[in-house]
C-alpha cells in the first residue's frame, strides 16, 4: 500500500517487472492483475482508491492509516508455495517498489498483521517476530527496528 496521487501503471510495473503480465480485470475498471504464481509464486493485483483506511497489529498496538489516495498491491498466494517461492519474491517485488517510489508506504501480512512501514522516508519493520529467522535483511536494512533513510 502506497499514500499519495501515484501512477497505478508505475506501480504496476514496478511490482511485476514485466507488465506484459497485466491484465486488466473484466468488470472491474482501473484493477490491473497478473497469475505469477508457476513462476514467482503469487497472484498480484494493483488498483488504486481514495477514501482509504487501513487497520493492522504491530505487536501490541493497533496501527492506523487513512490516505486520501493510494495504491493497493495485493500478492496472494498458495500455502504450498509460499514459505519458499511466494514470500521471497512477494518481498523482492515490495523492495522495488519502495526503491522505485518516495511515497509514504505500509506492507501487510494477511490484512491484520504490520510488517514494514515507510513513513516521512524512514523504513522500519514492525512485527518483530514475524520477521525473526527470515534472511530478508538485505532487501530491507537490518538496524534496529530495520529503520533506514
């Protein structure tokens, strides 16, 4: 999820690498997807709202987002490939979002979980435990709290 006025065809490329992938969903207008599932372990659809509120635990604590405009990725996946296809690149493909783009930004696990926030510039991982023993440092900084400017 990304906060501002963004081009839906920027992100769309960014997170699908080839957007010769992307459909456009028959019925629903300004929704683009595409099944990468046999190759990189997902199904992704970006579209784009106003209007938006997003609720998610971090730990402890209920983490709120209400942008006024956004663009909405959403990787689904299959259990059996997600621990060692699906979230690998789910993640590789948010990496290039976030490095593609300056907005404000927030990754959800399972609509109810906060993974990483990018607020003012500063990129942190929350959920602490979600990410312990996953070798994603490199895509996403490893300080304390994963924070990096």
């Amino acid at each position: 999820m990304l906060g501002g006025d963004i081009s839906l065809a920027r992100i769309a490329e960014l997170a699908v690498e080839s957007t010769a992938e992307l459909r456009e969903v028959p019925g629903s207008p300004g929704l683009l997807s595409a099944d990468l599932t046999e190759r990189l372990g997902y199904t992704v659809s970006v579209d784009a709202g106003r209007g938006g509120y997003y609720s998610a635990q971090d730990g402890a604590v209920t983490w709120e987002w209400e942008p006024d405009r956004y663009v909405d990725i959403d990787f689904a996946m299959r259990k059996d490939v997600l621990p060692e296809l699906g979230r690998p690149n789910m993640l590789k493909a948010v990496a290039r979002v976030l490095a593609g783009t300056t907005e404000d930004a927030a990754l959800f696990y399972n609509d109810d979980v906060l993974l990483l926030t990018r607020i003012s510039g500063v990129l942190r991982k929350r959920s602490e435990d979600w990410w312990r023993g996953k070798d994603f440092d490199g895509l996403f900084g490893s300080g304390p709290g994963g924070e990096r400017q």
